[in-house]
C-alpha cells in the first residue's frame, strides 16, 4: 500500500498546482531535487571536473539502479542527455538501407516516426504500419502475417503519447525473438508508471527518459543494448567516451553500452536521474502501476459522464494517460481555462502522433497524466473544472 500522503510531502510542487501533466514532465519530489541541488553547490565551489571526481561511486551506480528497475545488467545501460538522442543512437546505429523494412505501429511518436521516413527518403528502407487490433493496440497476429525476410526491424512504444492504451510489447518481443528480428522499445511513458522487464519483454534496444514517469529531472535520459546485440549495432557518432583505447591510426569501442555515451554530462542531472530511480524502487513499482490505474480510472469515468465530453483513449490495457475533447472547445482552450484553475493538463496535436490523429480524424486533444502522487480530491477539483467547460 502506497502512503500517498508521504509522497504528497515529498512533493512541494502539490501545494502549488493539480499537476496532470506526467505524461510531460512530472512533479520531482525533494531527494531528487536535494541530490541535483546539492551537486551543484559543491561544483559551484569545487569546480566541476573536481566535483565529477569527488562523486565517482554515486554516478556509477546510477546505471546499477536503471539496471535493477529495467532488470538488466549496468554495462548494457547507457546515458544520454534525452530518450530521443538515446533512441537516436540506437535506430541510426542499426545500418539499414534499401531492400529493409522497419514494422512499426500507428501510434508511433512524431520523433520516431520523421527518422522513419528520414531513412526512407536517404536510404530507400521502407516504413509498413502494423494494423491496430479493435482495441487500439498493435494487432500481433497482423504482426505475424507482415513479416517476411525483408524485415529487419521491428520497433514500438510501449505507451504513445496521445492514448492511455498499453501495447502487448512482451508479445511483440516473443513475435520478434522467433523470427530473429531485431526490437526497439521506446519505454519513455511507460518507465517508471508500470513494470518494465527487458527480459521478460525480449527487447534488443530501450530508451527511455527521466522527466516523465520517473519524476527525475529534464535532459537526461538513457539508452539499453543488450549485451548480445552489442556489435550488432554501431554508434552513429563516436567520440572519446565511446572509445577504450586510440592510437594514431586506430581506435577500439568500449565493450559496454557507454559506446553510445558522449563525455560531456550533466552530471548533477545523472544523480538526480539515479536518486528518482532509487525512489521508484524503494515505492514499489507494482504499488505505483496499481495506484495509477485506479486514479485514471476514476478520471475516466467521471469524464464521460460529463456531457459534451468524450474520453478518446484506446486499448485493452489502459494507463495513467487519459485524453479527451470537449464539444465546442480547443484543446489549447480547454488546457489555458485549466491552468487559471491551477490545474496543468496538456495536449496533443495532429503531428503529435501522426498515423494514429489522422486515422481517426483528430486535430487535437487534451491529455491529462496521472501519477501516484495525486490525491483523490483533485481527480474531484478537476472534473469539476471540466464540467463547468462543457
């Protein structure tokens, strides 16, 4: 059982603002901030090489606590300043090319989806959409029939940005292992929200952030590879944090996933990732999926009985995401009336996941995020805000 009002002290941003807005970017609770804060204080008056040194055995175990929340080993875990850039290192890295296929699903984010059709239109690798099952999600039995030897790449997210549904991604990872195709996860809203194996889901490659779900800071982010799969995926970019050893004439990559590193860090950022790791842990993850779904549960159902309002959310498993529209109301309309109330929701545009909006005709929607932290009355707060919209 979570102890909602410990975590509600913990977070000094509840006595300013209902914060709906995880999905963006949450509320981060005091260890996080007081470990980034008092990093930053010591390098103001060390200096910042001397600091990095200072806080050697901390930073090192940031990617053994990512370790222990993804369930993989740290030297397949690699920092980077935000999951794009991370997912970046990944995707570019793979080397596909004309005559390959990238399978992926409708409701792949924006980012994802312009470095698709960035390799189609440069390298003639060609893009196929995977059709939805009735739910929403991707259909895995579609996935089975699309497949043929051309198929190199098989990529997801496991929660998209503008629905509340869950993709089958341990499903996909079993589709993608028995036919020995490569998996890129995107993870960024899922880390943190609900449990996330990478053994168990079978993925070659995540990325993830620490902004959302995690409650760590923005600007940071990182990548996993699993060690297997290592050489099969080359660095878009090296540099001498990718490197062991460079000579004149040669040079040899790290044996780990800091090949994928850069040298420069944000270093008070990295500690402030690792200390909202370390939080999520000793929470409980389990505790904090179960408290998610409960609250966005109760914010769905109240949204649709709201007149005027339709809850616009897909698949078979939901999560703490809820999007929605209000007849006669912009979502950006909707989201400024919102915050006067101190309230914080956001939304999704077209663009935001382009497949997905133009097949089912969407120019927008609001999307409030819920997280463990929010209190049962402030579900109320705000559903009576959008009532009074409606």
């Amino acid at each position: 059982m979570i102890d909602v009002g410990a975590l509600r002290a913990d977070t000094p941003g509840v006595e300013e603002v209902i914060h709906l807005n995880n999905a963006g970017s949450a509320l981060m609770p005091l260890p996080v901030v007081d470990s980034i804060l008092g990093y930053l204080d010591i390098e103001v008056r060390r200096g910042g090489y001397e600091t990095r040194e200072a806080f050697s055995a901390e930073i090192d175990g940031v990617c053994r606590s990512i370790g222990r929340l993804i369930n993989a080993q740290p030297e397949e875990i690699a920092l980077a300043d935000n999951a794009t850039r991370a997912w970046d290192m990944a995707f570019y890295g793979l080397g596909l090319g004309s005559g390959d296929r990238i399978l992926t699903t409708s409701t792949e984010y924006v980012s994802n989806w312009v470095a698709y059709l960035h390799l189609r239109d440069t390298r003639g690798v060609t893009v196929d959409v995977v059709p939805d099952a009735p739910t929403g999600e991707i259909d895995t039995e579609a996935l089975r029939r699309t497949i043929d030897g051309s198929v190199k790449l098989i990529t997801l997210n496991h929660v998209p940005t503008n629905s509340g549904l869950v993709n089958p991604a341990e499903e996909v990872g079993a589709i993608a292992r028995s036919h020995g195709i490569l998996f890129l996860l995107d993870a960024c809203q899922s880390v943190g929200q609900l449990p996330v194996d990478v053994e168990t889901i079978g993925c070659d490659m995540l990325a993830a952030t620490s902004r959302k779900y995690l409650r760590g800071p923005r600007g940071q982010g990182f990548l996993y590879v699993r060690n297997s799969m290592l050489d099969r995926v080359t660095p878009p970019l090296v540099e001498l944090e990718s490197a062991s050893a460079v000579t004149p004439d040669s040079y040899e990559l790290r044996d780990s996933a800091r090949r994928f590193e850069t040298w420069e860090k944000n270093y008070a950022n990295v500690l402030g990732l690792g200390t909202a790791v370390d939080y999520a842990l000793d929470i409980g993850i389990e505790p904090i999926w179960e408290r998610i779904r409960t609250l966005a549960r109760t914010m769905r159902e109240g949204l649709g009985s709201i007149n005027g309002v339709t809850v616009r959310d897909l698949g078979a498993v939901q999560c703490g995401i809820v999007t929605f529209d209000v007849e006669g109301r912009a979502p950006d309309e909707i989201k400024e009336l919102l915050r006067g109330n101190s309230i914080n929701v956001s939304t999704s545009t077209s663009s935001s996941s382009p497949v997905d909006m133009h097949q089912r005709g969407l120019e927008g929607l609001v999307r409030a995020s819920v997280h463990a932290y929010n209190a049962e009355d402030e579900i109320d707060v705000f559903l009576g805000a959008v009532a009074a919209l409606s």
